[in-house]
C-alpha cells in the first residue's frame, strides 16, 4: 500500500505517520507539506509545497498510490468564511481531484470533525463548511470517505501544533484512562484515528461517514487481523 498524506506537522497527520511507519503494509508514504515533519526513514519522502490550490507539479510523483490521508486542517477561531472556506474547502478537493486524475482507483480519507453538517445549513460557520466539503469528497467517484473524530487522545508522543490545544491536552491528560472507561465511544486516540484511516485507505468501506465510535471499532478490527496474521500456524 503507498500513501499519500498532509499535516505531518500536526497532531494527527503526525500521529497518523507513525501508524503508517509501524503497519507491514503500507511500503511507501509521500508526505506532503509546507515544512519538514523531521522523519527520516526509508519509505518517506517528502515534498515540500507551498501552493495547495495547485499540485501540478507534484501531482506526477502521487501517479501509482493507493491512499491519500488528509489530515490537514485549521481552527476556525477568528477566521472569515472566505478565509476558512479556502484552506478547508478549496485546498482539499483541489487535491482530491488531482490525486483521482492521478489514480482513478485510489481512495481519499478526509479528517474532519465531529459536528460538521452535512445539510450545510448550520448557523455554525465551519460545521457548514466542513460539511459542504464532505458532501463534494464522497461525490467524488464515490471512493471518498469522511471521518468526524470528537475527543482525540494524543498518544506514542504526538502533540498538538495548537498551543492553546496541547495545553488543553496537557491539563486533560490525566483524566483519559477515567474518560475511556466512561464514555468510550465518545473518545478515540491518535493511534487508533491512524490505524481506522489505514484500514480504509486499504480497503474502502460501504459507509462513508465514521464517528469516534466507528473509528475506534475500524482500529480494533485491524488489530485483530494483523494479531491474527502474527499468530503461529499449527
């Protein structure tokens, strides 16, 4: 499996690496983005892009990829519309319909959010937004797929590139192990997001939408094929 992916900076793009690093099936990552991820390994490289609303100068070097994971996005604290709209919506379809020029077969993983509004009617901006780019990735030769993480415990040492985030992880860090017994499909983590947006970049899936609760039980259903694949013949 070869791989395409952005926000390696971030909390989950990074996290999403190190899932991708750690899986025996993925061979090669391409990751992509305005600066370095600092990951020196073998089957990464890296591009670095400046101008997301146009890839082709890079779109050749994605020709024979699989997968592309999308883990590139913003707060919408103290943005405009139009502003928020470009980086979320614009950047990210224009990838999309270069990546499937590219790969007509491959699949597009977009991380969006919990919230988001697939009517694309919220009186809140950026569930609007985010949903009406859903609508126009999973219309996209019907191989794109949404997934709307809620609360995310950072794990394996990510951190959020958001300093007001990471020290909002930092305070609730402690109370995770607590959380996750009480409300667990509330809850998922970086690696378990990493390992879900894997399993589906591989394989597809006849839904299209997935919830905390849904990528945790794509993450456990992975765990139990690949501990299966380990497990010794008689």
């Amino acid at each position: 499996m070869r791989v395409v992916l952005t926000g390696a900076t971030g909390m989950i793009g990074s996290g999403t690496l190190i899932e991708c690093l750690e899986h025996p099936d993925v061979e090669a990552v391409l990751v992509i983005g305005r600066r370095s991820c600092g990951i020196s390994d073998p089957r990464v490289t890296e591009v670095l892009h400046d101008d997301f609303t146009d890839y082709g100068a890079i779109a050749e070097k994605w020709g024979g990829f699989d997968a592309f994971l999308w883990c590139l996005g913003v707060s919408a604290s103290g943005m405009s519309e139009e502003d928020y709209t470009r980086i979320t919506d614009t950047f990210t379809i224009r990838a999309a319909e270069a990546f499937f020029a590219s790969n007509p077969d491959g699949v597009f993983c977009y991380v969006s959010g919990e919230g988001a509004d697939s009517s694309e009617s919220s009186r809140i901006m950026w569930a609007r937004v985010r949903g009406r780019l859903e609508n126009k990735l999973i219309g996209l030769a019907g191989r794109g797929f949404v997934f709307r993480p809620g609360v995310i415990q950072p794990t394996k040492g990510v951190r959020s590139a958001t300093p007001m985030y990471q020290m909002i992880y930092n305070v609730v860090g402690p109370l995770f192990p607590l959380l996750n017994r009480m409300i667990p499909n509330r809850i998922t983590s970086s690696d378990r997001l990493g390992i879900a947006l894997i399993r589906v970049g591989r394989d597809g899936s006849s839904g299209n939408h997935f919830t905390n609760q849904d990528i945790n039980a794509l993450a456990a259903a992975e765990r139990v094929d690949l501990a299966g694949r380990e497990a010794p013949t008689a």
